[in-house]
C-alpha cells in the first residue's frame, strides 16, 4: 500500500517533470522513461514505464504494437514506426505526465 506522503511526493515529481518538459512528438515515452528514472533515483519507490494502446470514448487514439521489436530494429526515429503510449505504475498507481498533451 502506497502512504499519503510517497503520493505527495510522486506529485511533486511529476509537477516538476511536466513544467519544464517540451511538447514534442513521442513525448510519452520520453516522460515516462525520465519520469520513472526520478522515482527510481530519488526514492525507494518501484517505478516501471509500461507501454501499450490509449483509447477514448472507444475510439483507439494510439494502438498497442509490441516496442522491443521496434527499439531492436529501429534504424532512425522510433516514433516514425512505433504508434504505442506509455506510462509509468508504481504500486497499482497509473502516472501518465504526457495523457492532456497524447489525447
């Protein structure tokens, strides 16, 4: 069970993440990868980035493809292949910094 306090603290991680991160292209994966590192490096939290599909109101806004595969063969920029998102779960919590700038 998370305490009140790590849930503070992961807020406080996230606020700072996503004011001073760019909007770009792929953002989630960036996000979520820098955000689950903080957490890893600056807590005694588990944080583990997760990747998958985003549907809203049933219509799929990103679709699940297997990312491995993609990060193994990639010969330039992921995203011009891979069409995923992802977000970061510690504790049965969904963090998802870049969800307002996906949809």
């Amino acid at each position: 069970m998370i305490s009140r306090e790590e849930v503070s603290e992961l807020c406080e991680i996230l606020e700072v993440l996503i004011e001073r991160f760019k909007h770009l292209h792929g953002s989630c994966l960036y996000m979520s990868s820098l955000l689950a590192a903080c957490i890893n490096d600056h807590t005694d939290m588990n944080a583990e980035v997760v990747t998958g599909s985003l549907k809203v109101a049933d219509k799929t806004v990103f679709s699940d493809t297997p990312i491995l595969p993609v990060l193994n063969n990639a010969k330039g920029n992921v995203f011009d292949i891979w069409d995923g998102h992802s977000w970061v779960q510690v504790s049965g919590l969904i963090l998802d910094p870049s969800i307002f700038r996906t949809i």
